[in-house]
C-alpha cells in the first residue's frame, strides 16, 4: 500500500485521538446503540479525534 504525503497526515490523525471516546462515559450510550444513532461529538470524534464538550448529545441523528 503507498500513501501520499498528505494521505499519511490525514491516516496519522485518523488513528490518533486527542481525546478519550466521548461514548465511554455517556448516560445515552446504550440508547445509541441499540438504536444505531450517534451526536455531533461521536461524528467529530470518529473523524477528527477531537470533539466540544457542548456537541455531546446534541444533534442525534442515525449513524451513516
């Protein structure tokens, strides 16, 4: 597999987080995945690595 310059930043920041899961310590956790949902901090996270404490649970929508 090759990677361009560029690809390997975004491959470096995609496997690392700045911050821990915001899932992990969620009250609505189970919720979201028994319904198969996430908030705007779960998306930011899952592709960033980072997130706002005011995005958690908010903007719940079906995951992608």
């Amino acid at each position: 597999m090759t990677f361009k310059i560029n690809e390997i930043d975004d491959f470096e920041n995609y496997i690392t987080s700045k911050r821990d899961c915001p899932c992990d310590t969620c009250a609505v956790m189970l919720t979201c995945e028994s319904e198969f949902t996430e908030c705007s901090a779960a998306r930011k996270w899952f592709s960033k690595g980072d997130y706002q404490d005011a995005d958690i649970q908010k903007h719940i929508r079906r995951a992608a």
